[in-house]
C-alpha cells in the first residue's frame, strides 16, 4: 500500500520549512512561548515579527493547538 498524502495544516509544513529557514518544531515552541494566547493573536505574532503569510501562521498555529488538545 502506499501512504496516504499529508492533509490539513501538516500539509503547508515542507514549505514554511523551506520558505522561513526554521524547522517546525521552532515555530510550535514560539507559538506555545505565547500561551494562553489566542488563535488570532497567536496568528497576528507570527505574521508580524515573523513575516510569515497568513495562510502559513494559520497551518502552524491551528497544528500547535490541535496537538495541545488531545
């Protein structure tokens, strides 16, 4: 059988790797640096002092929570 594709915000992670230098876990550790921030606010960071596109905060912060939760 062959594996199935990466799907949802795992998805975006080879390329916010490759476009911002970091590997992920750098980015979930800055995003849990933050807690108890919200999702937006956890967003607006990493787009502001980062520079990063929504569409790639967004995969990394919504990855982080998700993880978090279980």
């Amino acid at each position: 059988m062959s594996e199935q594709p990466v799907k949802g915000p795992a998805s975006y992670f080879p390329s916010i790797e490759k476009k911002y230098g970091r590997p992920i876990t750098e980015w979930k550790a800055m995003v849990r640096a933050r807690l108890p921030a919200k999702h937006m606010e956890l967003v607006t960071m990493l787009k502001t002092e980062h520079g990063m596109g929504h569409g790639h905060a967004n995969a990394i912060v919504a990855h982080t929570l998700a993880e978090d939760a279980k």
